[in-house]
C-alpha cells in the first residue's frame, strides 16, 4: 500500500532534498528573483567601502616595498647621491620606494627576481646588469619605479663619467607570471575575505524571513509531522544556497570576463595579486569557505528568523546578527593584513569568523593541512547551529500551543 | 492484540506551563477502522494528535504508531491534515499535492499523476493547474485533504476536516473517508460535529478536560442514555400528567419521557384505559449529541467548572 520502509538517515537525506528543491524553485522561478540578480548595482558603493580598505591596506604595506639596484660596490655611492638629488623632484606623497642596494653575486638575474618572491622582501622594481644597459624588472604596480631606476643608472653614469658618459639604455621586464608579492598576497586576502563577506550578507541574509513564509502560511504543521525540523531547516539553507550559487554563476561569469577588455598595464597590475596557495586550490577553498560561511551565517539567520512572527520582529532580530557580522569582518581583514597576529589566530578558530580567516590564510600561506582542519571544525558548528535552531523552534513556537515565542522554554530541558 | 492496533497511547499528559492540556489520555486505535475523537473546543484533541504524530512530545505517557515507538519512522506510512490548513499559495494545486506526497517518500513524477487522477475524480479536475491562491478556501482544503492521501497512508490523522466546507463538500470529505477506509486504510478524525462523527465512526473516543470521557462504539456512547418516549394523547387532559413517569414534559400537542428499564408498555396501557387514546407515539433513541452533552456536561461538573 505505502512506500518501502527506509533508514531514517536516507529519510532524513530525501526529505531534506525535497524541502530543498521546492525553496530553489519557489526562489529562483519568479521574478523578484530577476530583481534580486541585479542587486549588485549596489556593489557600487560596496566597492568603495572595498576602495578604502584596499588603500589603507596599500598604504599599511607602502612602507615595505622598496626598489632595488645590483650594482657594484663602486658605483653605490653615486647612485645614492642621484637617488637624493631625483627623490627632490618629487613631492612627498609620491616619493619612489626606498632604493636598497645590493652588491652583484654570481647570479645577478636570479638575485634580482629573488627580490621579488622572498619572505620579508617585497621589491617593486629591480636593476641589474651594467648601467649603460641595464635590465629592470617590475611587478604589477611596478612600472613607474622601473622607469626612475632607469633615470637612476641614467643619473648615475652622469654622475661618475660627467657628459661624455654613454647614455643608458635600459630594458624594462614586467614579470607578470612571477609569484604574486607578498603585498600582493595580502591584497588577495583581502580581496577574498571582502568577496566572501559580501556574498553571504547579500545572500545568507535571505534565510531570515524563510521559516515565516512557513509560519504565515501554515504550512510548518505539515512540514513537522512529515519531517524532522532539522531536515526543514537544512533543506531551506539548501535550497537558498542553491539560488545563491545561481547567483554567484551569474556574476562569476561576468566577472571573469572583465580581465578581457581592461587596459593591458591595469591586467598587469592585478597580476601581481594572487594566493599563496596557488589558484586552483585557492578557487576550491574559495568556494568551500563561501559555503561554510553562508551554511553558518544563514543557519544562524534562519535560527533566529524563525522565532520571528511579524516583519518587525525579523528586523529587530537580524539586526544584531549584522553587527555581529560586521565586527566578524573586522577581525577578518585583520586577519587577512597580519596573519601572524593572535587577531588572525583568533579569528581562524571563532566558527563565525572562521571561514573569513581561513580564507585569508589560504592567500597568505600555502600550507594546505589548517584547510581539512577548519573545514571540519566549520561543519560540525554548521550541524550544530542547525540543530540549535531546530530545537529553539520546537521548543519556543511548535510547543508553546499559542504561536508566540516561548522564551523561557527555548533552551530549557526537553 | 498491540499488532491490531494502528495507534496506542498510554497516559499521555501535555503540559503548557502549568496547565496539563492533555492529562493522562489512552487511546487504542484499530487497525482498519474510522476512529474519532470527540471533544469540545481546548479539549486538548488537537495536542493529543500532535503528540501521537510526533510533532510536539508529550510530558508523560507513551504511544505506538503503526508499531512505532517514534512516530517520525512510521512518517511514510502516515497522512496528517492540520486544523490550521497550510498550503503555499504560489504553487499548482497539482505541484502541491505531489510535494505533500515526497516529504511522505512518493517521488514527484507518480505524485503528480496521482495528484490529477485524485483531483478528477473529487470534482477537481478543472483546477489541476491553478495556482493555490487563486482556488477557494473548501478547494484548497480539498486540494490539502487528497495531499495527505496520494502516497496512500496506512493511517490517515484528520484533524477538524470538516470545518470551514461547505455541505456539497463536507459530503464529499465523507465519502473520501470512507473509500481511504475501503482501501484498508485507518482513519483518525477529530470533530466537535457530532453528526459527522455519527455518520462515520466505528469507534470513537471523547476528551474533555484534556482527559479521555468515553471510549466505544456509536451504540455504545448512544447507550449510556435511556430512550425517550414522545406520547400525543387523542384529548389532553388533567390526568394525563399523573400517569406518566415523574420526568415527563409537555412539549407541544404531546408529552416526552424517558422509558423505563422495564419498557413503555405499562405506562401506555395505563392511559389507555383511563380514556386518553393514542393519537400518536414515537419511541426516540439518544443521538450522539445527547451522549456527548452528557458526558462532557458531566466532565465539567465533576471539575467544578
């Protein structure tokens, strides 16, 4: 007569699925959904939001790049006398990096691109070879430095050989394909922590107001005694997640195309930006992270969200949750400018922040194990804020037989 | 005798702060039969259903559902129709009835064709794809009942069904119990209706008081009243009154009495002797209303209310 008996957790799977399928299509097939798409009109002032803390982070790290020359021992002293006399040209917010210099190993290219990538150095442009034809490597933001370390060997052989020395003549290398700079790194972080924030407070927030669709319309009897409310409450988190990765399809493939009719020197310049753990795996974790923080944040959403009976209440509960999340981005861009700091570490094991920090991390450091680690740890707060949620439903609305919010009871002993 | 049984509770209490809404409720339902609970409003039907299904647990007690301990592993095997009817507006009475189906395990595909075949022959048909806010409000509890029906439950749990329809589809709602009941099907309803419950119960249960009042067949509740006698005599007169039994009351051309255990016949006899003549008489069985007045009337004055 009836459908074949099957384990609870198998159940538990399908009624979840069901549950989500029919929030995806009710989300997704209408046409506020066309409207919600376009809400990233609003990145516009996001982004300057995203403007202002990429130049503050930029200015925190101006003081770290530097230029660098290879020259020989005997030609230092006249270009730091050039560099001096140049530097007064200049006004003082747009002094060129400090110039270091280095004396010329074995290998000068290969000490020249060292400065680049190595821990604690973060060279804009590097000059080696003879000055009358020197070789000048620059990274993304680096070609305005490149061409004053021209004038520099320029300046120089002035200097040391009067008029009649040869004119120099320099070659100008963009290394766009080298390893991102560790500024470029932070940047990345930075970027990665904002793109996540961004993306779950625009879409986790949805999750407030699903279980009042359920309440409004009655329809949250039938779901409980079909389906254990941990099922209704992850299938909705589901099925809202499912529109959100719609969503971030939808924008994702804009986005990727953007590179494609931006100004060569600008692609250049976002090419020094990049993860320490390497792209690919930088796209999963990416994802991963998002997903984490949007199961975490939405969950807690759709908590609270539930014990709300009128649209105030939704208000005036979620309001908080976007303080908190606020005060959690903080301690994320914190974490993505100084990763070493207790901030970072703190914000690494907070489950709220976690996502954001580790995120941040996989920019900063390649090593891959804290990855398996906090994801777990993020999935097991995700069960949890769940299983918090579902409960304070049973207990403060389905138990209290009159509709309203049964505080008292909510996190009372069953 | 307990695999006989579709549902079986033991003491169930319920307890909203300090008030038991539901205190110390038995129930054996059988298998295969149309079973009602009766009771008036906050008797506490609606919490004991919810505590059988599993929504909500009780404070006290235990119960079985299709030999379950926990009700949720016996979900695929039950349909529920809440007294609070909820369904989502935007969605196709069709997609609706499916849906119900696959939070119970049908698949989508079969449920959407039982959802038509359902709706065809429940006078539906013309609404298969209209959208749940545009049908009325009988239509969209019908639309909910045969949602509760399209994986085809063992055990059916209706609470109030019949509330807010209309007689051409409270009439209907009948007739789909009874056929779910045909198909082998239980059938737990509660109702305040009496009529309804006379109609289809083959047992039945009555709380009052968040406590169970009564439980036994139809004849059995009618049978806890004596019968009534309703006597018109050819010519009324002044001694018509000292032979009839102390409760006698004049109602109209005629007089009504309860009938003794030792029958009607004597009382009769009697009158006519003395002249009075029969110009007509009815023997009146209690209805189902008058056991319930009884017994929840009785409940009340033993709780002091």
């Amino acid at each position: 007569m009836s459908n074949p008996p099957i384990g609870n957790f198998r159940r538990m799977v399908r009624q979840t699925l069901t549950i989500a399928r029919r929030d995806f299509v009710a989300t997704v097939f209408t046409p506020t959904f066309l409207i919600f798409l376009f809400t990233p009109v609003i990145m516009l002032s996001f982004g300057a939001i995203g403007g202002f803390g990429a130049s503050s982070m930029a200015g925190g790290t101006g003081e770290k790049m530097s230029i660098v020359a290879i020259v020989a021992p005997a030609q230092q002293a006249a270009m730091r006398a050039t560099d001096a006399r140049l530097r007064k040209l200049f006004s003082p917010n747009d002094q060129p990096p400090p110039l270091v210099m280095e004396v010329p190993g074995d290998n000068p290219a290969g000490q020249a691109n060292i400065a680049f990538s190595a821990q604690g150095s973060d060279a804009s442009a590097a000059l080696y070879g003879d000055l009358t034809e020197p070789t000048i490597l620059y990274g993304g933001h680096g070609r305005g430095d490149a061409a004053y370390l021209a004038e520099l060997a320029e300046g120089t052989l002035r200097t040391t050989g009067g008029s009649m020395a040869p004119l120099s003549k320099a070659t100008l290398t963009s290394l766009v394909h080298a390893k991102p700079s560790s500024s470029g790194r932070r940047e990345s972080a930075y970027f990665t922590v904002f793109g996540i924030f961004f993306l779950t407070l625009l879409l986790a927030g949805q999750a407030v107001g699903t279980m009042a669709e359920e309440r409004n319309n009655k329809v949250v009897e039938v779901l409980a005694a079909a389906v254990p409310l941990e099922a209704v409450f992850f299938g909705k988190l589901i099925g809202m997640f499912g529109s959100a990765i719609l969503f971030i399809a939808f924008w994702g493939t804009l986005v990727s195309q953007v590179h494609a009719i931006l100004p060569a020197s600008f692609a250049s310049a976002l090419g020094d930006i990049g993860p320490a753990v390497g792209e690919p795996a930088f796209v999963l974790l990416f994802f991963a992270y998002f997903t984490m923080s949007y199961l975490l944040l939405g969950g807690v959403f759709l908590g609270v969200g539930a014990q709300a009976t009128t649209p105030r209440e939704l208000q005036m509960l979620s309001l908080p949750i976007t303080v908190l999340q606020m005060a959690i981005f903080g301690a994320s861009t914190v974490a993505a400018a100084r990763p070493d700091s207790w901030i970072a570490k703190a914000a690494e094991i907070f489950p709220f922040s976690s996502p954001y920090a580790m995120a941040a991390h996989a920019a900063n450091s390649p090593t891959l194990w804290p990855h398996a680690a906090a994801l777990a740890w993020q999935l097991l707060w995700v069960a949890i804020v769940i299983m918090i949620g579902a409960r304070a439903f049973r207990r403060g609305v389905l138990q209290s037989g009159s509709g309203k919010i049964n505080w008292k009871g909510l996190f009372g002993r069953k | 005798m307990p695999d006989q049984l579709a549902i079986s509770a033991t003491g169930l209490i319920k307890k909203f702060g300090d008030r038991n809404v539901v205190d110390g409720v038995d129930l054996a339902v059988p298998k295969g039969m149309i079973y009602g609970v009766l009771g008036p409003n906050g008797a506490g039907k609606t919490t004991t259903l919810r505590m059988l299904l599993g929504i909500i647990e009780p404070d006290g007690g235990s119960r079985t559902l299709l030999g379950h301990d926990r009700p949720r592993e016996a979900s695929d095997q039950v349909g529920y129709l809440p007294e609070e009817r909820g369904l989502y507006p935007a969605m196709k009475a069709r997609d609706a009835i499916a849906f119900m189906g696959a939070l119970r395990g049908l698949d989508l595909k079969t449920g959407r064709k039982r959802a038509v075949a359902l709706m065809e022959a429940n006078g539906l048909g013309h609404a298969v794809d209209s959208k749940i806010r545009k049908l009325s409000k009988g239509m969209a509890q019908l639309v909910q009942l045969l949602g509760s029906v399209v994986h085809e439950p063992e055990l059916l749990v209706l609470d109030e069904p019949f509330s807010g329809l209309d007689p051409v589809n409270q009439e209907r709602l009948e007739a789909l119990i009874v056929a779910q009941r045909d198909r082998g099907a239980t059938i737990l309803f509660s109702t305040h209706v009496m009529a309804h419950a006379e109609r289809l119960c083959d047992r039945l249960a009555i709380i009052s008081g968040g406590k169970r009042r009564f439980e036994g067949t139809v004849a059995e509740a009618r049978g806890m009243l004596p019968m009534r006698a309703h006597y018109v005599p050819h010519h009324d007169g002044a001694g018509v009154r000292d032979l009839l039994p102390a409760d006698a009351e004049h109602i109209g051309d005629g007089w009504r009495f309860t009938i003794a255990d030792t029958g009607a016949e004597d009382v009769i006899r009697k009158l006519i002797d003395a002249g009075f003549g029969i110009s007509g008489l009815s023997i009146e069985r209690p209805g189902l209303h008058d056991a319930f007045v009884r017994i929840v009337g009785k409940a009340a004055l033993e709780a002091g209310q």
